[in-house]
C-alpha cells in the first residue's frame, strides 16, 4: 500500500509490555504508532489532540474499565478514525459488542504480524471488516432472519434475530445499536418474546435461546 504519510495507530492496552511489543513490530514503514495509553481517561484526550487514523483498543483496560465502551467517544473525538478491537478474549459477545458499538474489526493477540498489517491497511482505507475476519462472519450470522424450521416458536423474523442477540448477553442498547433502531422498539420486541417463549426474564430466554443452538443459526 501506498501513501504520501504513514498510518497512524494509537494503542490501548493495560499491559506494559505489549504496548512496546506492538509499538516496535509496527515501528517502520507505512504504520506509525503516534501514541499508547492504559486507560480511557488518558488515551481520549491524546486522541483528541493526536487524531489518528486507527485505534488499536483491548477489550479490558486499566483497572478493569471496558475497553468497548470507549468506541463511541472515541469516534465522536476522532471523526475520521476506526477502531480495531485487539484483544485476547475470544468472545462471541465481545464481538457482538464490539459491531454494535462501531468497531471496523475484531482481531485476536495471536494473530501474525501480517494478518495485524494487512487488517490495519485494510481498516485505513475501508470502513467495513475484512471479509475473514471473525467481527464479519457473526454479524453475518446475526443479520439472517429466517427462522430455522425445526424450531418450534411463535417468532417473527425481526423477534428471532433480537432473541439470537439476547443470548449473546447484548444490552437493549447494543442491541438498538447493531439493528439500527430506537431502543423503544427493542423494548418491544423483547417484551413480545419473553410473552411468547412463556419465560419471566432476559436470562430465561437466553437459556431457551442456547438450549435451541439459536448460536449456531
């Protein structure tokens, strides 16, 4: 890839030594590593001054602060920037969270310095995920509708797709979020299947929702 300036990458992580093991395998060439932090309060400011292009974020900071929760602020501070989701945990749900929450891509700390380059270059130039990567294939998952036919449940469409995301532990918010609409429908929606599925609570239709392997669908 070719560019008149490097792409510029702001790292957070809580972990010393990753923040300079990253640092030095990006250092060179057409990545640079503008600037690193261990938590949100320091890292949102020097983005705001630094604006750079990507944002590397784990999904645990300092002190235990959400990592995914400063997606958001960080692309109202950062119009221009995408955020990657670089993490350890291999979570379906931080995945989840991650989509709805804005991230352009989700990518494990075991992954090769290339696949990290080539998912940077790929963020800095288009803002929708890679095509195989994992933040790709679960919201590919999440988007179909078509209730399978060896369940048996009074489910609309829309009510499947909210009740397969419920089962990821999503928020009404989140879920909101990564549909595209109000929350006061989510509501609604949520309202209709605990009434429909005969369950009192998100908890009890999750358990129903995985007990059917609606995470396979």
């Amino acid at each position: 890839m070719t560019n008149a300036r490097p792409i510029r990458v702001f790292l957070f992580d809580d972990h010393e030594v990753v923040l300079q093991g990253i640092s030095a395998i990006l250092h060179g060439g057409h990545i640079a590593v503008v600037g690193t932090a261990p938590s949100g309060e320091q890292g949102l400011e020097d983005c705001r001054t630094l604006q750079p292009d990507i944002v590397l974020l784990d999904v645990r900071l300092q002190g235990g602060e959400d990592g995914i929760s400063l997606i958001k602020p960080l692309q109202d501070i950062c119009l221009k920037c995408r955020v990657i989701v670089f993490t350890a945990f291999d979570s379906p749900t931080a995945i989840a969270r991650a989509a709805a929450a804005g991230a352009t891509d989700f990518i494990l700390k075991t992954t090769s310095k290339d696949t990290l380059c080539a998912a940077i270059e790929s963020a800095a130039t288009n803002s929708t995920p890679r095509p195989d990567s994992q933040l790709k294939k679960l919201t590919a998952r999440l988007s179909k509708r078509r209730l399978p036919s060896d369940i048996n449940a009074p489910l609309t469409p829309r009510e499947f797709q909210v009740l397969k995301i419920i089962s990821l532990g999503l928020s009404n918010q989140e879920i909101a979020n990564s549909l595209g609409i109000s929350i006061e429908t989510v509501k609604e929606h949520v309202q209709n299947i605990l009434r429909k599925l005969q369950v009192k609570d998100r908890t009890q239709a999750a358990v129903w929702a995985v007990r059917q392997g609606f995470d396979n669908y």
